[in-house]
C-alpha cells in the first residue's frame, strides 16, 4: 500500500517528501522493523542526498507517527504494542465519532467516499489486498478531511495511518474469505447512510458500533494466527 499517495502534496515533491516516502513504504513493508532505528547518515549515503534532507524526512514521519524520538533524539520506527491496541482504539472511537457527528450536522458533499467504497469493492472482485486497505484508509483519512477541522484532521491521520500500516496490514497474507471483506464495505456503507440522516447522535453511535467491531475482529484474527501484533 503507498500510503504516500494519500498523503504526499500535488506539486511536485521536494527532497525530503521524496526521501519520506521511500523510508515510508519501507517501514510499511516491514524492511524496517517496529522499534529499528533509523541512522540519518546511513541513509543519506545510500540515497545519495544531503543528511539534512534525511533529517527532515523523519521530522515528517514522526509528525505522521511512523517514527518517534527517544531520550537519545535517535528516530526509530514506531512499535504499537499489544497492549497499546485497546487505548488506540478508544481514541480513534472517540475521534471518528465526533468526525461523523459533525458531517452529519453540516451535510457537506460526500460523493467522492462512495467512490472510495466503489473503489474497495473492486479490489475485492480482484482479490487486490493492498488496494483494498489504500482504500479503506483513503475512507477514513477523507472522512476526517470532510469535516473541516484541521485539528481534527491532523490527529486522526497521526493516529490512523500507522495503526492501518503496523496491525491491520500485518493481520491478513491474502484477501481469501470475500464475504468478510464485502461486510467491512457494507459497514462504511452504513456509516455514510447514518451521516445523511442527518441525526449527529446516529452518525456517532454507527461509527462507535462499526470502530468496536474492528477492533474485535482485529483482535480475533492476532489471536487465531497465534503471533503478536508486529
């Protein structure tokens, strides 16, 4: 999944942005590992740019919460624990909860998620399982930016991107089972049908119920697979 597609600028990239994706889809594709540390000048030899632009690149990331800083201010590779999951998760209940109240209240366009969905749908007609997760983040990150708060925003998008890239991505090798994933679209289906009625309360109370249910279902899929979360 290139996250960076869902979060890079559309003018052209500067050295930094570019540096940030490449150290991105390697975390995500777990050729850096949770709790790695990232060695600014190591870097910067083997892409051939300036270590401030390394620098620069992990102050993105951290900023995202891909990376974070130690005591000893070294950038390593995020590690969600076990049991970081469950407080996760109670901060992303409340916050997509709010989300959805205030779209329901202020009824601004949502077209573009019920092309998301459309989008996710054929990724399962294709098996397509990175696809399928772009999209369902692509959801949530354009269901955050809908509601017009920045602040909002910017605090889902920290919490979400990595939680999709550290624990669901590593739940699944295939997308075999279909009717599992056809129920994840029938419950953001339900989501953007709770938003346009117009009752904030619903809206809030279906993402909660929706949210709980991942979590759950998270849950059970780490627990069947018998290994930890990364």
């Amino acid at each position: 999944m290139d996250i960076a597609n869902l979060l890079a600028p559309s003018a052209a990239p500067l050295i930094k942005d570019t540096v940030a994706a490449r150290l991105r889809n390697e975390i995500i594709s777990g050729s850096l590992a949770p709790g790695e540390p990232i060695v600014e000048g190591k870097w910067a030899s083997k892409l051939n740019v300036a270590q401030s632009s390394v620098r620069a690149a992990l102050n993105i990331l951290e900023a995202e919460g891909f990376v974070s800083r130690g005591n000893g201010r070294i950038a390593r590779v995020t590690l969600i624990r076990p049991e970081d999951i469950p407080h996760n998760f109670q901060v992303r209940n409340a916050l997509e909860a709010l989300a959805a109240a205030l779209l329901a209240q202020n009824q601004p366009d949502l077209s573009e998620l019920d092309q998301v969905i459309a989008d996710m749908r054929s990724a399962v007609e294709c098996s397509n399982l990175q696809a399928f997760y772009e999209r369902d983040l692509r959801f949530h990150l354009t269901l955050c930016r809908k509601t017009g708060n920045p602040v909002l925003e910017q605090m889902l998008q920290r919490l979400l991107v990595p939680l999709f890239a550290f624990v669901i991505m590593r739940t699944h090798d295939t997308m075999d089972e279909h009717e599992r994933w056809l129920g994840s679209i029938a419950k953001h289906e339900r989501i953007l049908e709770a938003i346009r009625s117009g009752d904030p309360r619903r809206a809030a109370a279906e993402v909660g119920e929706v949210v709980d249910f991942f979590y759950v279902d998270i849950n059970g899929l780490i627990t069947k697979r018998g290994k930890g979360l990364l």
